[in-house]
C-alpha cells in the first residue's frame, strides 16, 4: 500500500528534481517554446512544497487538490493547467482515502492522464507530455497486471517514460507553441515530456 506520507514524498523528490533540472528544462524549452518551462514548473513546485509544509492532509484527495490547485494558481503557460489537472483528476479518482493499494494508485494516475487530454487534446506523436506519460502508465497497467510488485512496475513506468521522452526529439510539433516553428521544431527533445519523465522517476524512487 502506498501512504500519505509516501505520496507526499513523492512530491517533494519531483519538486527538487524540478529545481535541479530548471536550467536543463529552460534550455530544451527555449529552443522550440517560451524559455520559461523550467521556471515556471521551478515555482510552482516550490509553491507546493511551501503548502506540504503548511498543513497536514488526512485523505489523498485533499493532497491531490491542493496540490492541483496550487499548480494552476502559480504556474504560467500550458504547464499550470496540464499539471494541475493531472493532479486533481489524481485526487478526484483516489477520494478520500489515507493510502491506495498498485491498483488504485495507477487508476488515479490514469485519470490524470485523462484529465491532460481531455484539456489538452494531445495524441501521441504530438512532442507534448502526454508522449511521455501515456507510455508510462502502459507499463505500469502491463507490469501491475503481470503480478510485478509495484517497485518493479513503477521502474519499468520510467523506463518508459525515458524512452517517450526520447523519442520527442524527432517528433515535428502538433501542440503548443513549438507546433508554430514546423520544421524547426524536429531535432529538440520536448521540456513537457522531460518533466513528466522527471515526474515518474520521483515515482519510482519513492512510491515503491
């Protein structure tokens, strides 16, 4: 069973991969978007850990709210609303519960997944997040199912989502503001996809 306290970690280990990879986002992002993809995820994960240490949460929805919440309020461009989404639809779909058994923590996980699509409209093959986290969470359901441990299913998660995010590089952009370069937008690994590939590896260190 995975715990409040383990989700919480989960968090915190994304927010300092985010701050640690700030630059590295900002570079991959200046070249096909606004130059600010990294900063802007730096702030809000900041904004969120500022709110872990604020208060206590007794249910994973009410993490997960908050947690959304305070994405769409901080973060700028696409990756205020896309994230936060994620992370209320993750909330909505745990509910208020203290801890989720694999099963549920990759359902909650889907519905986040749902939740950037249905705001985002991506598809595969578009050099957006969803290039990699859609993969991820095929490994996850494919592991789980299996009967791989949850350690086991969430490392080949971010194997997956690694390799999604490595295949954005010779994508041509269909989303976003990198879809406006055309051509220009082949050859650069998206920052969408590599934050989420950040956020499954803080998944697959600490939720296992």
């Amino acid at each position: 069973m995975t715990s409040l306290d383990s989700l919480v970690s989960w968090l915190r280990a994304f927010a300092a991969s985010v701050e640690e990879q700030k630059d590295a986002l900002t570079a991959l992002d200046s070249a096909i978007g606004d130059a600010d993809h990294g900063a802007n995820m730096a702030r809000g994960m900041a904004a969120v850990v500022a709110a872990l240490d604020a208060q206590s949460f007794d249910s994973v929805g009410a993490l997960f709210k908050k947690v959304g919440m305070t994405l769409v309020s901080t973060v700028g461009g696409a990756s205020g609303p896309l994230y936060g989404t994620l992370f209320l639809r993750f909330g909505t779909s745990a509910g208020e519960v203290s801890e989720l058994d694999p099963q549920a923590l990759a359902k909650a996980l889907r519905a986040g997944l749902e939740g950037v699509v249905a705001r985002g409209r991506p598809e595969a093959g578009d050099k957006t997040m969803f290039d990699a986290l859609s993969p991820a969470l095929d490994a996850l359901d494919a592991a789980l199912s299996s009967g791989a441990s949850l350690a086991d299913a969430l490392t080949a998660a971010s194997r997956a989502a690694d390799a999604g995010r490595d295949a954005t590089v010779p994508m041509l952009a269909r989303k976003g503001r990198a879809s406006y370069l055309g051509e220009r937008s082949v050859g650069h690994q998206d920052p969408g996809a590599t934050s989420t590939a950040l956020l499954v590896a803080a998944a697959a260190r600490t939720l296992a």
